[in-house]
C-alpha cells in the first residue's frame, strides 16, 4: 500500500506545483515540513513527480496519475519495485526498447510519439537528432568533473578507494553516477570542477584562442561577460598560460558566490563588477583580449535535468531570449580589442538563440566566424550546448 500512498502524494505535489521555482527547491521544503516521510519514500515520490516531468509536452489530455504511471514506465530501462506495485503488467514490459514502450501505449492507452515530448523539431540547430534528444529527457544525465591540472592521478585515487564507479571520456573528464556523494572524497573545485561533459568541451575553442595567440608569455585580458557560476572562467584559466581576469554578472548574489569557488579554485586575482549588458555597454577603461558570452537562454539542452522546465516551458520565450542574446553580445562588443576574440555560448538547442545570433554577429559587426560548435550530450547522458568563436577585425 505504501507505493500506493506515494503516487497519492506525489499527485498532491503535482497539484500544488507551478513551475515558479525549481522543483528540486519545492519538493525539499515540502519533505523538511513533513518529516514522516524517510529516505526510501522522499527518492520513491520524487522519481515518481520527475517521471510525469520527463514527459514534456506528450499526453496532456491523461488524468495526471495515469501521466506518471506512463512516465514511470518510459524512465524504467528494466522492471523495477516500484512500477511492479503500481503497474505490474507494465513492469514486465520494462525490458522493452522506448520505441517499443511507446509504441505500446500508443496501441493500447493514447495515440503518442516520441516526438511529442519535444515538439519543436523545425526550431532545432542543425545537427541535433531529435529522436536521441526526446529519447534523453526520459534518462537522468550522469555528474561530470573536469579534473585540474595536476590532479588527474589524485582525483582517481580518491574515487577508487571510496568506492564510488567512474568512467573516463577523456583524459580530464570523468562521468559519475548523477547521484554520487564527492563532498567529502575531493576537494571540489580545487581538486576537480563539477562542469557538464558539454561544458567542457566549450574549452575546444578556447583552445583555438591558445593556438592562435601563439602560447606566448603575453597576459591576455580576458573577461567573462556572464559569469553566473565561473565554470567558464576556471577552466580558462586552465587552459591559458596568463591572463588578467574579469568577470561581471547582473546579481551581486553570483559574484559573491563567485569569490568563495574562486578562493577554493586558487583564483585570487581578478577584478569583478556588477552590470547589465542587457541595457548598455559597460564603462570600461580598456578593451579585452578574449570575451566569453554565456548568454542566458532558455536552457533547453539542459532540461534532461530539469524537466519541469521543458513541462512548464512557453515557446514565446525563445524570441525573448533571442532579443535579449543580440543585445548583449552587442553591447560586449563595444569592450573588444581589434584582433580580439568574442566566445558566444548558450545552453540551448534552438537555432534562434544559436545560429541565427550567430548571423547577426556576422552582419552587424566586423567579426569573422573561425568556428561553430554543437555540443551534443545526449549520447554521452549530457547536456547539449552551442559555442561560436570570432575574431575581431
């Protein structure tokens, strides 16, 4: 009866969420006011909220338990307890392939495809599969570190012996299970930095920068323009020889944040400033070497993660953003040296917030395109993100 009594709340849950706050935030201040619930039934009525998320925009006309029991069987990769209890019939479907699943329920609950759970298929920057994309949004994404310089051999050692499994994409990237405890097994962000496989990969084209610039002994001025939680600016400063090191944001909130991981990073020498690039160019007495927009968007290649967002998501934003992504790299512009570098990113998968400010850049400004990249992470249970790199004239 227990499970039972878990899907009754979670249905509650449900019904009182809006999507105006992080679900993870709501669902942990719902269970510290209710303390009758353990560790087993805050994990059992959490996947259960997560897995009608995961659904998108796919069966909005079910009844919203029989929504979560549908999305509990897409999230189950094999039979489970849970889903035996609520839907044992399903259950031993769970082995089945999602194609299979879907096109089970589509046969014998409601007409569906996989393409419903994300609609916007003609929307998409080129190179996306959007059958592997949809597919993601049923499979919590792994827990990524980039292991710093130097501490690549450290880092492995301490995950061996506390037992906890890893495997290597690449000589600094590891992929950990999404809900592996590290806190106390390494030191975060001086030992390794808790960064998306994608995410990292944006070091490619700072890369590019390196090997244009020559690795020489100058110090370049570089300045994250969006700083939000400095994942961008610490991996710079991995990846360059010297630089002189700015970083802005419009919430003081995040760059007080920012100097306590910076501390724990070893940066302790950089100027930051609070500024918003939405409104106007910055005052600043010098121009940059390299400036990094990590623009906000809609954080579409992130929603595997927080599918409430994809649930809750309205398509006008995506113009919102678009409008708001040109009028900061615009005004960012105005801060870079000829023969500068201008890294634009975004954690989306539209093209109206990629490529096509990608088009305006180029017509607007005297900057050439050197490279354009689509991170994609759902083959690797990571997010996706797009990176372009242009240099001043």
């Amino acid at each position: 009866m227990k499970y039972f009594s878990h899907l009754n709340t979670a249905v509650q849950l449900l019904q009182q969420y809006d999507g105006s706050v992080p679900f993870g935030s709501f669902i942990k201040s719902f269970f510290s006011q209710y303390k009758k619930f353990g560790s087993r039934d805050r994990k059992n009525i959490a996947h259960l909220c997560y897995a009608f998320f995961r659904l998108g925009k796919a069966l909005p006309q079910l009844p919203l338990e029989q929504r979560i029991l549908t999305g509990l069987f897409f999230c189950s990769p094999e039979p489970n307890e849970l889903l035996q209890h609520l839907k044992p019939a399903w259950n031993e479907q769970a082995h089945g392939s999602l194609p299979q699943k879907f096109q089970l329920i589509n046969d014998t609950l409601a007409p569906v495809t996989i393409q419903e759970v994300f609609p916007w298929t003609n929307e998409l920057s080129a190179g996306m599969d959007q059958t592997a994309f949809n597919a993601s949004f049923f499979t919590q994404p792994d827990l990524f570190l980039r292991l710093r310089p130097g501490k690549e051999a450290a880092v492995k050692s301490k995950l061996h012996e506390a037992a906890i499994p890893f495997r290597v994409l690449n000589s600094s990237c590891l992929a950990l299970p999404n809900a592996s405890k590290i806190d106390t097994i390494i030191e975060t962000d001086r030992e390794a930095v808790i960064q998306d496989y994608s995410s990292q990969r944006i070091g490619e084209l700072m890369e590019l920068i390196r090997s244009s610039t020559g690795q020489s002994a100058k110090t370049l001025k570089l300045w994250d323009a969006c700083a939000a939680s400095g994942g961008k600016s610490i991996l710079a400063s991995d990846i360059f020889n010297r630089i002189d090191l700015t970083v802005s944001d419009l919430r003081k909130s995040i760059l007080i944040n920012l100097e306590k991981r910076f501390a724990a990073a070893g940066i302790r020498n950089y100027h930051s400033f609070t500024g918003d690039l939405s409104a106007a160019p910055i005052d600043h007495p010098s121009t940059f070497d390299i400036i990094i927009t990590d623009v906000p968007c809609t954080g579409a290649g992130t929603w595997s993660r927080t599918p409430e967002q994809l649930y809750y998501f309205d398509h006008v934003q995506v113009d919102r953003y678009s409008a708001l992504q040109k009028k900061i790299v615009q005004h960012a512009l105005a801060a870079l040296r000829p023969g500068g570098f201008l890294l634009y990113c975004t954690c989306s998968v539209f093209k109206k917030e990629n490529e096509e400010v990608v088009q305006f850049i180029q017509d607007r400004h005297s900057l050439q395109l050197l490279q354009t990249n689509l991170f994609t992470g759902y083959d690797q249970k990571a997010d996706t993100l797009f990176g372009a790199l242009f240099q001043k004239s």
